[in-house]
C-alpha cells in the first residue's frame, strides 16, 4: 500500500470516528423502534470497520508496482481494463434505468431487476444464482425498510 493509500485511509478512519461520535449524540431507539440515531450509527460503524479491515489487510505495504511501457504492455491487460471500462458503464446504466423505472414499477421490482441484472448480466453468474439472491435481497430490504421501520415505498401498479 503506497504510503497516499495509507494517509487516506488514515483520515477516513478519522471521519467514521467523527461520525461515530456525532451519531452517539442522537437518540439511538424511541420504545424499541429505531430514532433518528439509529442508521448514522449502523453506517458510521460499518464505515469504521471497512476503513480497519482494508487498512489492516494489506500485506503489501510500502510496495510499488512499475507501469509498463506502451510498447511493452500486454495485449490481454489492455483487453481486462477494455472489460473493467465496460463494466462500470453497464452498472451505472443500470443504475440510470433503475432510477427512472423506481417510482414507475415501485421498488420492490426496481431493485429486484437491478440486482438480477447486476449479477446475471455484470457478473456472468446462473439465472438461478442470480434469481435467488435478487428475489431473497429485495425481500430482506422489504421487510426491514416496509415493514420494520415504517418507511412508506414506492408501489407500482402490483402493489408492492
């Protein structure tokens, strides 16, 4: 990890324990129902701990990799950073669509597509692998944002 990487993450860490700080200054639970305190504190702590784990997972530390030269470069590289590049367009339109179709078709569905797309079309899996853990992720944020905190949904012309 080059010693910027470090510097960053450094200050990262600062700004989720600011966070964390400033979260704990809010009410945390009202009579068992999350209050306002409740999801800046989730955030702030998972921030906290991400920022840690990258920070203390690096074994590389202090280590430089050399560019190549153009001439140098191999043809296969260029084509991997040709597929990453066509990788971020196909999520962020799918984020765009996602978007534009949420207050249309209601979340439930919006997400549930994006997430099959993600891991069907993004990320090459089965239709199986990506029809469970689209349809088992859209009920879990259903029932948490719907149904646990009170949090009112858009609903498309299905009801849900």
């Amino acid at each position: 990890m080059a010693k910027g990487e470090k510097i960053f993450l450094i200050a990262m860490a600062l700004v989720a324990m600011l966070w964390v700080a400033g979260a704990s200054q809010l009410t945390f639970t009202d009579d068992s129902i999350p209050a306002s305190g409740f999801v800046p504190m989730i955030f702030a702590v998972v921030f906290l701990g991400l920022v840690v784990a990258i920070l203390f997972s690096s074994k590389r530390i202090g280590t430089v990799v050399p560019t190549a030269k153009a001439s140098e470069r191999d043809p296969k590289t260029d084509l991997e950073q040709r597929d990453g590049r066509n990788k971020i367009l196909k999520i962020l339109g799918g984020l765009v669509v996602t978007i534009g179709i949420f207050e249309i078709v209601g979340a439930s569905l919006a997400i549930f597509s994006l997430l099959f797309f993600l891991i069907k079309i993004v990320e090459h899996r089965s239709s199986l692998q990506a029809l469970l853990v689209s349809a088992i992720t859209t009920l879990i944020l259903h029932l948490l944002f719907k149904t646990w905190l009170g949090i009112p949904l858009p609903t498309g012309p299905w009801g849900f």
